[in-house]
C-alpha cells in the first residue's frame, strides 16, 4: 500500500503543471540573469572632470601612474575606476577603465606609482624591473583618499614624500 502512494506521488510530480513550473523557473531564471548582466555594462554613476599635478619630494613626478578606486560603505559595485599617467611637469588626467574623461563623483583610495609594468625602458642600459620611488604608504598600503566633487576639479594635488 505504502509504494502505491509513491508511485502516485511520483507519477502526479511529473505531470504537465510541473513542467509548467519548471519552465516558468527558468524562464524568471533567465530573465533575471539577463537583467544582471544588463546593469552590469551599463554606467549610471556620474563622472566629473578631475585633473592635478603629482610631486615627490617637491620635484614633478614624471611618467607616474595616478589611480582613483571609487569606496562606499558597504556597497559592492560604487563606479568604475580612474587611472592617469603623469607628464612632464607631473600633471594629470583621469580617464575611466573604460576611457571616458573623469572619475566617479565621490569617495576614492587614491594610489600613486612612478612607473607602471608598460612602461618603456628609460635608456639601453636599463636592466630588469624599475624600482618604485614613491612608498608603499601612497600605493599599495595607501590610506590617502580624495573627494571628488560633482562639479569636477583641477585642484587633484598630492604631494608625496619620501621617508
């Protein structure tokens, strides 16, 4: 008696509504996973212009790489990055990731480097990795942070130092 009603239980769990169900799951499953990837690549944050000049120890830092990380309290995705390469005078731009001019208005950790892996070879007798000049407390330990205002700046200086 007792596998009788399982083998209805069984029979009724896959009858025609249950396929419905199941389609309408992956149906919603699929809906969902689209829109996901939809918000993804979109950019809702707004960008404003930001640009300044890099020192170390009061000289221009040339050909360094100015990098802007969007931070928020707990919240996952706040914006995309910002990254700059310093001139001459150690002036900068940034350019989002995905190179539109700007940074997202907002909180950001702000590292600095002299160099950066795609950097060419300043002569030929260049041998192995450069070394970083600027300390770890202005890059990969970096706890400098910056405002970016809605109404952009060119006021984004730093003045690093060296121990």
């Amino acid at each position: 008696m007792m596998k009788r009603v399982l083998e209805e239980d069984l029979t009724f769990s896959g009858g025609c509504g249950d396929r419905k169900e199941t389609m309408h799951r992956k149906l919603s499953l699929l809906v969902l996973l689209l829109l996901l990837l939809a918000g993804c690549g979109s950019n809702d944050h707004q960008l404003a212009t930001v640009s300044g000049v890099v020192t170390l120890d009061g000289e221009p830092l040339v050909g360094g790489v100015v990098n802007f990380q969007p931070v928020a309290g707990g919240e996952a995705n706040v914006g995309v990055g910002s990254t700059a390469r310093t001139d001459e005078q150690g002036r900068f731009e940034l350019h989002t990731i995905d190179n539109h001019p700007g940074a997202v208005v907002g909180s950001h950790r702000v590292r600095i480097y002299s160099y950066s892996p795609e950097s060419a070879p300043v002569g030929d007798t260049d041998t192995g990795e450069p070394q970083e000049r600027v300390p770890h407390r202005y890059n990969y330990r970096s706890k400098v942070f910056f405002e970016v205002p809605a109404e952009g700046t060119s006021e984004a200086n730093f003045e690093l130092t060296t121990p």
